[in-house]
C-alpha cells in the first residue's frame, strides 16, 4: 500500500485538466481545510474530491472488495467511507460545497467534461 499515489493520480490530472479546459482556475491540496481536498475553487468555496473507486467504496466493477483477508479489508475500506463523510460534514459546517469525482468516470472524458459543466451550472458555479 506504500506505492498508492495521493495525489497527482491519473484521474486527478483528467480533472484538472478538463476543469482548466473549461476555464476553471483552482489550487491543489489545500492544507487549511478539513482532509486537503484535491481541487480547490476557492472563487466558488467549492472542493472536489477525485475517489478512488476501490479505496472509497464505490459501486462499481473497479469498487469490488478482495474476496481474501476479508476482515482486514473490510475494517479499513469502511473506515475509508466514514472519513470521507465526516470530511464531507466538516467541509460543508464551513459553508463550502463539495463534488465528488469518481475514478471510474474519469475513462471517458467527454461524458465527464458534460457531467462537469452540468454539475458546475447547477451549483451557479458560472
């Protein structure tokens, strides 16, 4: 597990660079707010969070548990969840929004580019 990436990961930098295409201009890993999101629109008071599907749980193939060591993976990928909400509380106490971009929309990116711009529409984020 020492060779999983925090940041600067495949999917983070598809977001980043659809974000900037759009026009979008942000910061990275701001250490000043709860779990040092991985986008920051500090414009907007908006974060996103770019989730590995395996490491946070997501619903999907890539998200499937081991079938192996069951107990230990099943203790740490739902702490992994729990994190994610008590960040999710914490960001939003602080009057700040959150979007979440999972890994597995990153592979296609024209569908995320759409799902990006609707989303940021949505939140007056313009």
């Amino acid at each position: 597990m020492s060779r999983v990436r925090r940041q600067d990961t495949t999917p983070e930098l598809v977001v980043r660079s659809l974000l900037h295409r759009l026009g979008y201009r942000f910061r990275l890993h701001r250490e000043d707010l709860p779990a040092k999101p991985d986008i920051v629109l500090p414009k907007y008071k908006l974060v996103i969070w770019v989730h590995g599907c395996f490491w946070h749980g997501h619903d999907c193939r890539k998200g499937r548990r081991p079938k192996t060591n069951r107990a230990f993976w099943e203790q740490k990928l739902d702490r992994n969840r729990e994190r994610d909400k008590q960040a999710q509380s914490a960001i939003s106490a602080l009057g700040w929004r959150y979007l979440i971009v999972w890994e597995c929309d990153t592979f296609d990116e024209e569908a995320l580019e759409h799902y990006l711009a609707r989303e940021l529409e949505a939140m007056d984020v313009c």
